[in-house]
C-alpha cells in the first residue's frame, strides 16, 4: 500500500498517473482532470465494493505522475504513454482492420470510389465503416446501378482500345473515352456524394429538378435518364432501416459480466444504420473508465469520426474528449449521454447488441471447449489443445521453397502469430530436410521465450510424423504433444462401379495404428481446417515469391533497363504481361526509355515470349 502522505502531496492539476508493479512494469496508464482526486479515489473505503478495483490494486507498487497544461493534452499524452508501454490493465485494440470505407478524392480527375481501411485526413472523402469488404462492395454495386463512375485507374482504361465491360452493363460512364462530359460526369459525383452521405432526400429534389428542366426544353431521353434515377434511389431507400433524423452518429453500449466488457458500436449515416461491431474485452475497474479507455484508443486510431458520439454512462472528461475527437476530426464534435427520446432508444438497442455479442461468443467458447476437451480425449494428450501450430512446405522442384506456420488459439485463427520461412540451407526438393529447417527455427534457442503450443501438427503420414518428433528431441522440446493429418485417398478397384475414398487419418508418435475421427465431426473438421490454412498460407507466400522472382529476372536480363528503368515500365504498364504485349513505340512513350531501347525490349521480351510457348 502507498504512503497516504504522498497521495496527499499530488498535485490538484489536470495530468496522467502511471500505476507500478514491484518490478517497475507498467500496469495501468489514466488521465485525470484532477490527479489528487483520482489517485485518491482509488484508495478510499468505498473502493472496496468495487472488487474489480481489488486485482489492480494489490499489485500496484508505485504510482508516478505528469502534470499537463490542459485535460486536452493530458488525453494525448495518455494515449502516447498507453502506445509505448500496452499496459495490462488498458485496452489493446488490435482487430481494427476490419472496419471498411469507401474512398473518394474530389480531386482526381474523373474521381471514382474505392474500398480502404484507414481514414486519413489526406483531403478525400470517406463513406462507412463497413464491417466487412463484402458489404462495402454490396453497397457499390448497388450505387454503380445509378451513378456509373469509373472503376478503374484511368491510365489502364485509356490503355485499352474500347470501353471496359461495365459500360456494357451500363454500370459505368466510360470517361477514359469520352463518353462523357466531364460536367455531366461531375454531376454523377455529386449524387453519389449525397446519396453515401445519407442526404437521399435532397438527392431526390435535386434529379426531379433536373427531370423537369429537361423535360421542359423537350429533352425526353434526359429527362428519362433522371426519372429511372429517380426510381433506383427510391428502391434502394426504402430498404434501408431510418433509426433517426441525426447525421452521422455513433452509438456506444456496453454489456459487463465480471471482469468481461462486451461494447457495441452502431453506425448511424444519413439516418440509417449501416452496420455495427463488437469488442469482447478483459477489465477490471470502473465501467465508465473503462467505455472512456475504450472510446479513446478506438478513435485515436485512423477511423471515421461521426458528427455527435452516443455513451451509456457520464464519461469521466468527456469536455476534454469531445475536444480531442474535434480536433483530431477538423469539425466539432459533441459527445452525449442521452437520457430520453429516441437517442437513449439507440442506447438501449446498441447495449442489446452488446448483451447478444456476449451470449453467442459465451457460446462459441462453450462449443470450442468441448471441442478441445473431445481432441484432448481421443489425441491422449495430456491437457487440452488450446494452442495449437500447424507447418507446411510449398516449393516448385526446389524453386523458391518456403515454409509456413498458423497458429489457433481456442479453436480461433491467431494471425498475429503466423509465420512465414524462406528456406536457405535446402538445396532441391526434400521437403523432409525443409520441414526440419522450419521447426528448428521455430524451436530453436532464438525463440525460447516464445509462446509453446499445447499441440504440433503436420500435414502428412508417419514419415513426416518422425522428423517433427525428431526436431523436437534434438531441441529439448518435451512439453509438446505432436500430431500427424494424412489427407483421404482414393480407393478404387477395377471392378469397382464407384469411387472410394478412404477416411482422413491421425498419427500420433509411438503408434503404428492412426486415429480415425468420426467424418465431419467437429474435432476433424477443426484439423483439416488449421492443416489448410497452412496450406493456404505456404501456397500464397510461395506465389508471391515466384511472381517477384519471375518479373525480376525478365526485365533484369534486358541490357540497359536498371532499377529506375524498371520501376518506370511497370508504374506506365502496370505489369510484366502489359508490357510484353506492348509495342516498340509504346514502350518508347515511357519516360526514360529511348527508342533504340523500347526495341531491345520488346524484341528481348518477344523472344522470351516466343520461347516460353
């Protein structure tokens, strides 16, 4: 326990603490509007009902402090000090990739929309988030129906000799050709804008207008155009669900079961939910403190930052907040803890939301550990497989050969701690000696201090097998359990009328005899999936390093084209197979390539063209 003297003497200054363990590691980063009170409220009688608040305080050792000017700057500097040191206590968010949102630059010639997953302040116009790439390009399929922008980069649709296939859909306006004005063009941008933005309303004003005037000067093909717009905006309207006559809005809920904080973020634009994600995450002091953690690292990050913020609890600082949000946004954003109307209704749904996320990932963790029990179980191992590693080899004749290693964590994809391995002492195709390349990486002294697995296993029978288990004794490895997956084989006798296939086997060390899994059962399934993903992993890491390898040696062979050269040919072209199919003379159009030099390589490509067939 602290001296209460030296909370006394804290400063009553706006600032951040610094909790410490005995070791100095830092446990918990806060801010506070008043350093005093806040430390101090730590240590009163009344914090013993919070036993939440018991687990973090029998560890803290020491408390250091850093007196800032403003809450303001206090809010930064813990987010700074947070991102230094990912103490235990605060919220690491990790999964933000997954959020999508389109992108447009007003900028661009003819602008066009694009899928991104960061939003930087880089003068473009964002749209979102999405929970997912396929819903951003649901959204763009339907709006490609009324407003036919371009979808591609316009150097490579200009390269091509007539429009691309969905002008022929009427899905695009074709403005690398001239198919359009780029007033006309403009005005296609506009509406998309406003359609995105929610503003469909005022969208619908804007094309009657339009159809009207056209219809007025006797431009029926015009005013047609705008009266079938008109009817696509009211189809793809009335499927969205209006939530309410806001803007842009989020909506925050929270679900707290001990030491768990399931959150809910709903996604209001224009009025309508879009979508929304859930955060399961370990915490154990104050729900307020903890939806003020939450909030700040998930908007510090390159996100989308709405006009008004929703909460279901009085946020600690939220003035100082609200004005970090708007200063990171260029626009003032208010930040509110509704208490009636329809905004506390949005509360309650986004906290309904936050209770199911809850149950079904209860669930789904219920499923797995019954799963892993039932592996445990018919594997003989000694305590459930709740880590498990899988490795696999991909190579072509020997040709840029390489490894992969996935990772599961309770049954779930753990891709921060996938790895990838170009082989280097392995000369030809032995995929054996590769495998023991890999595995003594994995395990070797270099990686002591990382994160053992409850289970090894590989794709193959018994011979693959044996040189896990043999790089596993070399290294002294003896608290992993290692495990074969031998895919099903065809069976088929000449007389047979039908194909057989045999049962995918396991082969555990010290048993001639494999383990057959119940088909499709949910232990198999569950080992054919890591063994695939591993398979997945090699398979892409091998291409890409072919595809590198192949593009490298062709132009690199070519007398006269380095580095420069290279990268010029590839940014004009886009890729190899473009510029083999180019001409002298284009290629003499890139900057940098003189025209004897665009005939050596196009004759020099020809050639290798010519040969490859």
């Amino acid at each position: 326990m602290l001296d209460s003297t030296r909370i006394d003497n804290l400063p009553s200054a706006p600032g951040v603490y610094l909790m410490k363990g005995k070791d100095g590691q830092v446990l918990y980063v806060g801010k506070a509007r008043e350093l005093k009170k806040r430390v101090r409220s730590y240590f009163t009688a009344a914090r013993d009902a919070r036993y939440h608040i018991r687990f973090l305080m029998e560890r803290v050792a020491d408390i250091q402090v850093i007196v800032t000017d403003t809450e303001n700057e206090a809010l930064i500097l813990e987010n700074t000090l947070i991102k230094r040191y990912r103490p235990r206590y605060n919220f690491n968010l990790r999964d933000d990739k997954t959020y999508f949102s389109l992108r447009l630059d007003p900028t661009e010639e003819f602008p066009r929309l694009g899928i991104v997953r960061k939003v930087p302040r880089d003068g473009a116009r964002y749209f979102g988030p999405y929970a997912s790439a396929a819903a951003a390009r649901e959204v763009l399929k339907q709006l490609y129906k009324i407003f036919p922008l371009r979808h591609y980069p316009l150097e490579t649709c200009r390269r091509r000799r007539r429009p691309c296939l969905f002008h022929q859909l009427r899905q695009c306006s074709a403005p690398c050709h001239g198919l359009i004005s780029p007033q006309d063009y403009a005005a296609l941008v506009d509406g998309a804008t406003l359609f995105l933005s929610g503003r469909s309303n005022e969208l619908v004003r804007l094309f009657r207008q339009r159809m009207e005037t056209a219809a007025g000067k006797e431009e029926y093909e015009t005013a047609a155009r705008y009266r079938d717009l008109l009817q696509a905006i009211r189809t793809t309207v009335e499927k969205q669900k209006m939530v309410s006559h806001a803007g842009d809005t989020d909506v925050t809920g929270f679900h707290r079961d001990g030491n768990r904080m399931e959150l809910s973020l709903l996604f209001i634009r224009g009025g309508s939910l879009i979508g929304s994600r859930s955060y399961s995450l370990a915490w154990e002091l104050d729900d307020a403190e903890g939806i003020a953690s939450f909030l700040r690292e998930y908007y510090s990050g390159e996100v989308m930052i709405p006009d008004e913020l929703l909460v279901p609890l009085p946020l600690p600082e939220s003035d100082a907040f609200a004005e970090f949000l708007g200063v990171k946004r260029g626009k003032r954003v208010a930040v509110a803890h509704p208490l009636r109307g329809t905004k506390l209704e949005l509360v309650r749904l986004a906290e309904k939301n936050a209770a199911t996320s809850a149950r079904e990932k209860e669930q789904r963790a219920a499923d797995s550990r019954t799963i892993l029990a039932e592996l445990q179980e018919r594997l003989h191992l000694p305590r459930p497989p709740r880590r498990i590693e899988c490795y696999d080899i991909s190579n072509l004749q020997g040709g840029e050969a390489v490894g992969s290693g996935v990772a599961f964590a309770d049954g779930r994809p753990d891709k921060a701690n996938y790895r990838r391995y170009r082989i280097r002492t392995v000369s030809g195709a032995n995929d054996f000696a590769m495998l023991h390349e890999v595995l003594s990486r994995r395990f070797g002294h270099q990686q002591e201090d990382a994160e053992r697995p409850d289970l090894i296993i590989i794709d193959g029978g018994p011979g693959q097998l044996n040189v896990l288990t043999a790089v596993l004794r070399d290294l002294g490895v003896d608290d992993v359990a290692a495990a074969s997956l031998a895919k099903s084989r065809v069976d088929r006798e000449m007389a047979a009328t039908e194909i057989r296939r045999s049962d995918e086997r396991v082969f555990l060390p010290g048993r001639k005899n494999p383990v057959v899994l119940r088909q499709n059962s949910s232990p198999l399934l569950l080992l054919a999936r890591i063994r695939d993903e591993a398979h997945r992993f090699a398979i892409t890491y091998h291409k890409t390093l072919r595809s590198k390898a192949s593009l490298t040696s062709k132009l690199d062979e070519i007398p006269g084209v380095g580095t420069v050269r290279k990268k010029s040919l590839l940014r004009h072209f886009g890729s190899l197979k473009r510029i083999t199919a180019a001409t002298a003379e284009e290629l003499a159009g890139v900057p940098g390539i003189t025209g004897e030099l665009a005939r050596t390589i196009h004759h020099h490509l020809a050639t290798d063209k010519k040969g490859g067939t």
